[in-house]
C-alpha cells in the first residue's frame, strides 16, 4: 500500500470531476505533509480514476482531474 492511498481514495470516494487541494488540506487527509516524495507517487491516482493536473509549489496546491479514456 502507497503512503499516499488514503489521498486517493478521499478523490475517488468524493467522485468530483475537479479537486483543488491546498497543501494543508493533504496533509489532513494524509496525517503527514506532502513532500518531493509527491512527484514519484503522484502517477498511482490513474489506477483511481484521478491525474494530477497541476501543482502549485508557490501558492501550494494541487489540482486533481477526473482521468479522461
């Protein structure tokens, strides 16, 4: 199981077209910040029907998408 698992089923179970997510909201839902560990992991959310569409380090958030076929 990936640390990042409880983030991606939060986006399936919520089944939103489109997600922004604050850093801090991540890190509630996950118990532990986000770190450069991220950008490995960030390509599971496919297997969930999500991809990460961008990623804000300045203002930092991240913005999901409903994966498209």
């Amino acid at each position: 199981m990936s640390k990042y698992e409880p983030l991606w089923l939060f986006l399936k179970e919520k089944n939103q077209e489109k997600y922004k997510l604050t850093y801090k909201e991540i890190e509630n839902i996950l118990g532990f910040p986000i770190d450069h560990s991220f950008l490995k992991y960030k390509k599971e959310v496919r297997e969930y029907g999500y991809e990460v569409e961008h990623i804000s380090l300045k203002e930092q958030w991240v913005s999901f998408a409903r994966k498209k076929d």
